[in-house]
C-alpha cells in the first residue's frame, strides 16, 4: 500500500529524500514520528533511548532511501523496519555495556596500585590463556575470540564464521570446557 488512509505517498517521499530533498524526510518524520517512536520505546524501553533510536533510523532513513525497492515492499512498512532494526540493535548494543558506581569506580582505582607479584601472576595467567587457546582447532579458537574480545553474539560469529548456529554454539561450549580443564 503506497499511500496511507490520508493520502500521504511514503513511495514518493523516499524518492525525494534518496533525491536529497529534507523537506521530504521531515514530511516523514511529521507524518510517522509518534508511530515509529512508539516501535522503539516497545523494544527498547525507554524513551529516551527510544529518542535516540528514531534519530538514528531517521539518519539511516535518509542515507538509504536510495536503497528502496518498492517492488519487494511497501514504503511504510521499509521505515518501520528500519525504526524496529536500529531498536535491536541499539538493545543488542547496550546489553553489553557494564555500568558502575562511582563507588566502584574509586575502589578500582586503587585496586590499580598492584604489586609486582600481582603483576607477575596476572602476566603467568594469560600466558597460560595464550597457551590454551594455542592448542584449540582454529573453529573454536575463532568463536571464543569473536565472541570475548569483539563482543559478538552467536548469530554475528555464525555470520563471521560463515558457520551454522548451532555448529557455533558447540564450538563455544567445547572451546570453553576445554580451556577450562586446560587453565584448571
């Protein structure tokens, strides 16, 4: 459906914002907002994170008008997904992300005037990691180092991995029981 009940054309407002017009994707944001902000605030809870998300769709929006086809969908349905693609992904993001107290904060900054045997055992330990990643096949070694060090989920290593989800859970499970029994 090109055009909404009140006759607005997203078909046409995508061309010209892909044309460089603003104007087109404030007609965008002045007809939709309130809607796509709402898809956002459902996935990731508040609003304003849901703010940033809907900006962040609206610059995507713009840079990728270009890039819609109205053969395989509707104009409307195209912004909603990438309204609902960028909420993941900002959920996705921020899930990752450790928060801390002030407090915390503190304490760990003196917790960094280590000894020399503290600095010294930590030293011995990732050597030992280094060791024990050695000796895994190259499937399991990748996933574990996609997975700790990039921050990746299990889809995004498949995808890096061009691997099966289920291949790359198993290799997660079998890397890290065997460095496990290999640090033990």
């Amino acid at each position: 459906m090109p055009n909404a009940p009140d006759g607005f054309d997203y078909d046409a407002a995508l061309h010209a914002c892909a044309q460089g017009d603003q104007r087109a994707l404030q007609r965008l944001y002045e007809q939709d907002g309130r809607h796509l902000l709402g898809v956002a605030l459902r996935i990731v809870r508040r609003r304003d994170v849901a703010e940033d998300v809907l900006h962040d769709a609206f610059v995507s929006i713009w840079q990728k008008a270009a890039s819609f086809d109205p053969q395989r969908g509707a104009a409307r349905g195209w912004i909603f997904t990438v309204v609902r693609h960028q909420a993941l992904n900002t959920l996705r993001s921020r899930e990752r992300e450790v928060y801390a107290e002030a407090d915390t904060l503190d304490a760990l900054q003196e917790d960094r005037t280590d000894t020399v045997a503290e600095q010294f055992e930590l030293q011995a330990s990732m050597g030992r990691l280094n060791d024990c990643l050695g000796h895994l096949d190259s499937a399991k070694r990748n996933s574990i180092v996609c997975a700790y060090v990039d921050g990746c989920s299990h889809s995004e290593i498949a995808t890096r991995l061009n691997a099966p989800l289920g291949t790359v859970k198993a290799w997660l499970k079998r890397g890290l029981a065997a460095l496990r029994e290999c640090m033990g």
